[in-house]
C-alpha cells in the first residue's frame, strides 16, 4: 500500500459526488440492486472512488443475493482495513479504503469457501476497471 491519502472535509465535498461523499465519507450506503456494479460479471479490477488504489478483483466477486457487489477476499491483504460498526443497532465489521479511509461496506462470515467471508460493497464506493 502507498502512502496514506489525508483531505480536508472540504476538500473531499469538492472531490466527491454527493451521494460518493455521503457513502464515502459518512458512511452511508445505497439502496439494494441500485448501484452499477452489483451485477457486473466483467473481468477487471475495482479501484476505490476516492482515491483510486486497487481494492478488489473481479475474479474474487461472486453473486450473494444481496444486491451489493460481493467479493470473498481483497485484492492484497493490505488493500482495507476493518473495524467494529455498532451503528443502527448492530454489531458489524466495517471495510474502508487502507489508503483514504473511505468506507466501503461491511464483510460478513457467510462467504464461499476457501475465505468463507463476503465483503459487502457499495458500487458507488468502487470505479470499474475492465480488463484489457
């Protein structure tokens, strides 16, 4: 992993769509079978929104059912960092952006094997790199 990106509030708003800053940056989520790449089965790669580093490859997403994109393991180990998510109630593991600390999603212990966990991502926190 590169160095570790760090902006200002004010210098994300600028840099984000609105809804990429609410999911990004406040770690909101979008809607269910909503996003661009929940049913996307195109080999490549998918980059963090906010700042481009390579987080997850095609070859690593399956279909959960759940309407976001899902993936059994990060392109490298040091890609996303986790922590506890007791919001709305719950008790979950948050995903972020190892590099920007953008949220992503949530990772799950439901996964296929040989993980068995399932990384929840919302598509607006991801760009599509197709392969070549």
């Amino acid at each position: 992993m590169t160095d570790k990106i760090e902006k200002s509030d004010a210098e994300w708003r600028d840099a984000l769509t609105p809804e990429q800053y609410r999911v990004l940056r406040r770690q909101g989520t979008e809607p269910a079978f909503t996003g661009a790449y929940w049913s996307n089965k195109d080999p490549g790669r998918y980059l963090c929104a906010g700042c481009g580093a390579e987080l997850f490859g095609a070859q690593h997403k399956f279909d959960s059912g759940t309407g976001w994109p899902s993936f059994s393991q990060p392109m490298a180990e040091d890609a996303v960092e986790t922590e506890q998510d007791m919001s709305h109630g719950m008790l979950r593991t948050e995903v972020h952006c190892a590099r920007c600390g953008s949220h992503l999603g949530h990772v799950f212990l439901d996964g296929p094997k040989p993980t068995g966990q399932r990384f929840c991502i919302n598509s607006v926190s991801l760009e599509f790199e197709p392969e070549e």
